[in-house]
C-alpha cells in the first residue's frame, strides 16, 4: 500500500504544479555575456582601425581573387594583364606627357585670359616680385618682354607663339640680343612646365633685358648688323 501510495502521492504533486525546476537559461546567458564584457578579456582585440583595414584587404583579397578566377590562366593571367595595362599607361603618358601641360595650348606663352598691355605684365610681375613670387615674376616679365616687341611692331601679335619662337624671331630684328632671349626663353619653359622654381637673380635678369629692349634700335632690313649704333 505504501508504495501505491507514494506513487499516488508523487501524481498529486506532479498535478499540484510542483515539478522540480532547473535554473533558468536567460539569466546564466546574462551573467556569462556580463562576465565576458569585461575589458580584461578585449586587451589584445583590434581597434576600430585595424578592424576597418582587414576588412578593406578583405575586400581587395576577393576582388583579385574573382578577377584570377575570370582572367585566362587564373593568377599568371592576371599578372599579366596588370603588367600590360601598366605599360600601356605609361606608353600613354610618354607619348601625350602631361595632361594638365597639354590643355593649355603647348607651351603657349600668354594663357587664354585676354590680351593684356606690357605695361600690366610689368605691374604684375612687380608685384609677385615684391611678395618674392619669383617663379610667377619671371613667368610675368618674358610676357611684358614679348606684348612690348609685339607692342613696338618688333614682332607680329600672334596667339599660340611660345617663348622659344618669339625668343627666335625677335632675335633676328635684336641680334645684339639674341643669346639672352633665348636664355630668358628657356627660363619661362623651366618654371611653367619643367617644374622649376625661380629665384631673384632670375627675375632680375629678365628685369634688366626688358629695359634694355625697350631701348634698343632694332636692325633694319637691308643693313648690315655692325652699321647699328
């Protein structure tokens, strides 16, 4: 009787509600997750830096993984197609040169703001000289040399002219003067598109040519160049 009876016993307990039970899951998860959250165990984690630049290499692994997987010869080919488009890029560049040097007019001397007195030219590198703006007073004085030659009828105004042509032409009307014209040509070209800097003596030697030719007797056709004078 006693064991139906502890078994009737336990079937009352089991339909009173009073079932043995285990600790509950969410507050185990919550105290292992606080436990885990402690800076202790993230010493040696990444930065946000070092996690955005594994991604980022992440991210590149995958495209040149894809572009092996798609090229002919898989990672060789690939290779070999960067190797030709590098050279093809640098054959481009050779043959063309510089873009920004080939959108304006090559090596043009005056740009495309309008025509502009030689006596502005002068004002202008005047004052780049005075703030020492060396490279943009030269730059200013050949061109005051130049507008002064076309403005005295030395030379014909023509767009497009580079220094080194107006160096040359004026030269056979100057020839006391042809040698500095041309250097003072070749010290334009340096400073606007051989990447030179300028400094004092250079602006100053441009200064001194550009009052000399503003004075000089040009040689007229038909005489000799030692009847000058």
């Amino acid at each position: 009787m006693s064991g139906a009876g502890g078994i009737t016993r336990t079937q009352q307990d089991i339909a009173a509600g009073d079932i043995p039970v285990d600790t509950p899951r969410l507050p185990a998860r919550e105290a292992a997750e606080s436990e885990l959250s402690k800076s202790m165990y993230h010493e040696n984690d990444p930065n946000f830096l070092q996690r955005a630049l594994n991604q980022f290499w992440d991210w590149v692994a995958g495209v040149f993984d894809a572009a092996a997987g798609a090229a002919p010869g898989g990672p060789a080919g690939l290779a070999v197609l960067v190797v030709i488009v590098v050279g093809l890029a640098a054959a481009l560049w050779w043959r063309l040169g510089n873009p920004q040097r080939s959108a304006r007019s090559p090596e043009a001397l005056f740009d495309s703001t309008g025509p502009r007195s030689a006596a502005q030219h002068r004002a202008t590198a005047e004052a780049h000289a005075a703030a020492l703006r060396w490279t943009e007073a030269v730059q200013e004085r050949m061109r005051a040399i130049v507008r002064s030659l076309e403005e005295r009828a030395l030379l014909d105004p023509r767009p497009g002219r580079t220094a080194d042509e107006a160096a040359a032409e004026a030269g056979r009307t100057l020839p006391e003067h042809t040698a500095r014209l041309r250097a003072a040509a070749r010290s334009f070209d340096d400073v606007t598109y051989g990447g030179r800097t300028a400094d004092q003596p250079a602006y100053l030697s441009l200064r001194t040519l550009d009052l000399e030719l503003d004075e000089a007797k040009p040689l007229l056709p038909g005489t000799s160049r030692g009847a000058t004078g």
